[in-house]
C-alpha cells in the first residue's frame, strides 16, 4: 500500500477546513468521562478522516480516540491492520486559543506501527515515516538532535502525570537544561524527530498519542520506550509512560533517575 500523498491531503484537507476555522471561532468544549477534553472539531475531524480512509483502504480497520473503550480494545484485541488516529491532539490548547494541536496517524500492523503521518494545522507541517524508510517533514529528510550530555538536554516532560516524588526529582538541578510542555503529546514526538529537542518524559499515553510519534522517532534515529526503557511494540496495553530520548545513553540515564521513586500518578 503507498497511498502517502493521498493521506497527507486528506490531514491537511481536515486541518484547513475543520481545525483552523474552528480555533479562529474559538470552539468551546466538554469534558469526557476520563475527564480530557472534546470539542465538536475532534469529532467532525475524526468522522471526516474516518470517511476518506475508508473510502481509500476499505480492507483496513479503524480506532479512533473518539470511539468507545469497548470498540477500541475490540479494534486492538482484533489485530491485523488498522489505522489509528488522534483526530485533534491537543485540544486543551485548542480550547483556550493556544496554537499548538495535530492531528496523528498511524497505520499498525501485528502490533506494531508501519506507517506514520502527524500534521501540524497551524504551521502546515506533516511529518511523516514509513518502517525502515525514515522520517520526512514536509519531503525534507529528517535527523534527530546530535548526542549532548543530560545537562546540555532539552526535552518535554509533562509533570501533570508524574506521582509527586518523581516530579521532584526531575526538579532538581543539574538533570538537564530545561523543559518545554507543548500540551501536544503528537508534537513533542515529531519535534523529538526533527532534531528540536533531546527527550521526552511523559507519565501516560494512550496509543493514538504515541504510535504515529514513535515511529517517526524511530525512524530519524532516536530510543524510544516506557520508564523502565522497555520497548513500546508490540503494546501490552492502550497505554504507557513513555521515555524517548535522541542517544541511547539519555534513555539509560533518565531511565535511571525515573526509577529512584513511584512512575507515575495514575
């Protein structure tokens, strides 16, 4: 299967047509049972990408975050291929009119993703990766940042999902450089990729956050897996802490620092 352009133009299609109309009338959202956030432009984003996709792969199963848990982890439970989408990646940000959402997509197969697209809507950018075939932005080749010891490293790290005593530790100075928090799981993946930043540290995400993300990783040279550097694929559930560092030796290092107390606080 290539049909790359062709999902490339369906995500951008959404992102102009759905996404940015919808941030620039500022959409207000509600709250889900888990208590995230969704709006009328996650849904109508995920029906529109699920239509096209269908339409173009008709052989190829769906998951989507709007779904239910029941049909997700009946999706997932099935196996085989399925494409798997995050129809609007931050929408806290997208609520309050801070411009920093994507839309992500990945194609899995056997438990482990093939194919990767995550477009930016605000600054029309795709990043996308094929298994084995690297990582690309917008047709350029992409690279992850170059080795830089932990106190040199920049990296995203989401204190909301850490338990106390680990957000403490990684408060502490002298770990890294500074810390960025995108409110975008989907971004911080593609900009890991393209070199922007050294490392993320996230407490839990659920598989539409992380398997287009880790294989664009993958693919332009970073590590990637949970607190304990365990591999993310084939997944044992819908979700995972996640570590994913530009070099080998900052996984082993936060790894390290992250098992000096309790992972998480879910």
């Amino acid at each position: 299967m290539d049909h790359d352009r062709t999902i490339i133009g369906i995500l951008r299609s959404a992102g102009q047509q759905i996404i940015r109309p919808a941030l620039a009338s500022h959409t207000q959202g509600g709250i889900k049972g888990d208590g995230s956030v969704v709006t009328e432009a996650d849904l109508a984003c995920q029906q529109y990408v699920a239509q096209a996709l269908a339409a173009l792969t008709p052989d190829i199963a769906f998951l989507g975050e709007e779904m239910s848990l029941r049909a997700q982890t009946g999706c997932i439970a099935k196996g085989g291929r399925y494409w798997c989408l995050d129809p609007l990646d931050g929408t806290s940000n997208f609520v309050a009119g801070f411009p920093m959402c994507a839309i992500s997509l990945a194609l899995i197969e056997d438990g482990y993703p093939v194919a990767a697209y995550i477009h930016d809507p605000i600054r029309d950018e795709t990043f996308t990766a094929r298994r084995g075939q690297g990582a690309r932005c917008n047709d350029e080749h992409l690279r992850c940042a170059p080795p830089v010891p932990p106190s040199e490293a920049i990296g995203f790290i989401d204190f909301k999902r850490l338990s106390p005593v680990v957000a403490g530790i990684l408060l502490e100075q002298g770990h890294y450089r500074s810390q960025r928090n995108l409110g975008s799981c989907a971004l911080e993946w593609a900009w890991l990729a393209a070199g922007r930043a050294h490392f993320i540290i996230h407490g839990g995400e659920k598989l539409w956050d992380f398997a287009a993300g880790a294989l664009l990783a993958q693919e332009s040279g970073c590590v990637s897996g949970d607190f304990d550097a365990r591999s993310l694929f084939p997944y044992q559930d819908i979700s995972s802490s996640i570590l994913a560092c530009c070099t080998p030796a900052l996984q082993q290092y936060f790894s390290a620092l992250l098992n000096r107390g309790p992972q998480s606080s879910n």
